[in-house]
C-alpha cells in the first residue's frame, strides 16, 4: 500500500507532477516541498506516513517534472500556487486533507487554509515557515536560487547541493545522492544544474508581499504545528514566538541541529507530525 505512483495532470492550464503514496488509505496528507525543490523531498516523510495516510507530493510549477510557466512574472507566486493546490486536489477528489509544507509549501498552505481551501485543510504543519520572512533570508535565497550553477559531473552537484543544503540537518549519503538525482537536469551541453526555472524567483521582484501573510494567520481556525529549525535565518524566533500566541496560537517545536529547513527525514520529525496528524 505504501508504493509511490508518480502522476501528471493538469491544472489551472498547466501540467503538474506529483507523487502519490498508500493510495488505498482515506485520510490525506498533501506533502509540499520548498522555493527550489521538487517534491521528491518529500519522499522520506511519504514513506513513512504511507503506511496509514495517501500521501500526495507536487511538483509546483517550474520545478521537478511540472511544467515551467510560459507567464512567470504572473504565475509564480502564491496567489498562482494556491489555484494549482485546488486544482490539484479537486481532480484527485480529496475534499479534505492535512497539509505538510517546508518553506514555499507551508506559504501555500497557510495561504489556501485562510483561503480557498478553508475548512478543507484539517491540520496545519509548517517547516520552517511563517507569516513573515527574514529579509536577510530571503537576499541569501535569491542569492544562489536565480542563479543556478552548473557541473561536469553528478558528484559535484552532490557537493553544491551538500554544501547549500548544509542547514537541512543530517541526512545519510544514500539520502544525499537521492536528493541530488532527483533534482537535477541536463543543460544542452550536457551539463548538470538543479531542476528548477531560474525564473521562478521573480515571484520577489513581481510579488513583494507575498511572504506577508499576517491577516491571513490571524484568520486561522484550525490546529497548526511549526518546526523551527534552532538556527533558522529565514523564520526567526521572535516570529515563532508571535505564532504561539497569535491566531491559531500554533504549537512551536524546535528541531536540533537545523537551520532552513529541516529535512523531514529522521524518526524524531516523523514521530513530532505523526503525533500532530493524530491529534495528540
């Protein structure tokens, strides 16, 4: 039950992937990766939850195996990502789910849950993510996201992607060379680069405020769980802080070890979402 199928459908006028998980359970959990990921980041948490929940992982647009935008200074921003997640989920039949999201995910899943998937949305796990985003962040992501390198080899993806990925927390070496196979392409040249529209990064020149999503919080009426990576640039704790007592009044834990974002890949993460999707 718990077999991954991977899937392509279209939404909103344009192809989206996802990987779907433990197909045969009723209750849902949508799984979505960050700014310059695939969802086959997802596949570690996928597999463990698969066991009793279907999991469904996207693509977002201009990343993994989803089509890249042909309109990218109107189409990659929240407002764009949150018609694809209906979409998504209405042509896959879920009328309600939970929702994981890291960084960008969670983004979209505060923004839907407040939104057009209110009262769709049961439970809210955010990773890494809030209503409001460290400029100093945000500069160091554009930094390198814009701008993708490219490598002769595989192997030397691995190190950038080891490198730039360090704040992630620990991941094995099997897990490393999974996350770098799963998110690279070839360039014309034969060349390695991550799998991902270099312009999707306009969403922060096109749509400033998009990250700002303090009404949108403050409207929550649903249980919401945040991990805050302890050395976090991006979600600071004074954030974190409002969280807990704003809105929902979110439940703040801290995951050791990480900065942004963690990973979602050790028994202790699973065992923190598992309790909060089974409402403990």
């Amino acid at each position: 039950m718990n077999d991954a199928r991977s899937r392509y459908l279209s939404c909103a006028g344009r192809e989206i992937h996802c990987m779907e998980w433990g197909a045969g359970h009723d209750e849902v959990v949508v799984a979505w990766h960050g700014l310059a990921r695939t969802g086959r980041d997802m596949d570690p948490l996928a597999r463990q939850l698969s066991a009793q929940y279907r999991v469904i992982c996207p693509d977002t647009i201009g990343r993994g195996l989803s089509q890249w935008s042909p309109a990218p200074e109107r189409e990659y921003c929240l407002a764009f990502y949150e018609q694809l997640a209906v979409a998504l989920l209405d042509q896959l039949g879920i009328e309600r789910c939970h929702w994981v999201g890291t960084s960008m995910g969670g983004a979209i899943g505060l923004r839907a849950a407040a939104g057009a998937l209110r009262g769709r949305v049961r439970r809210l796990v955010l990773n890494d993510i809030g209503p409001q985003l460290a400029d100093a962040a945000i500069a160091r992501v554009r930094s390198y996201a814009g701008t993708p390198p490219d490598f002769a080899t595989m192997l030397e993806l691995e190190q950038y992607f080891r490198s730039v990925y360090a704040p992630y927390g620990w991941l094995d070496d099997d897990q490393w060379r999974s996350l770098t196979e799963t998110s690279a392409r070839r360039l014309p040249d034969g060349r390695w680069t991550p799998h991902y529209d270099p312009a999707m990064v306009m969403q922060f020149s096109h749509h400033p405020d998009d990250y700002l999503q303090w009404a949108a919080w403050d409207s929550l009426d649903l249980p919401v769980l945040c991990l805050r990576g302890e050395s976090s640039d991006l979600l600071l704790p004074e954030v974190a802080e409002a969280m807990r007592v704003r809105g929902p009044r979110a439940v703040v834990a801290t995951i050791a070890g990480c900065g942004h974002a963690p990973a979602l890949n050790t028994p202790a993460q699973f065992a923190l979402i598992e309790r909060f999707l089974a409402g403990a």
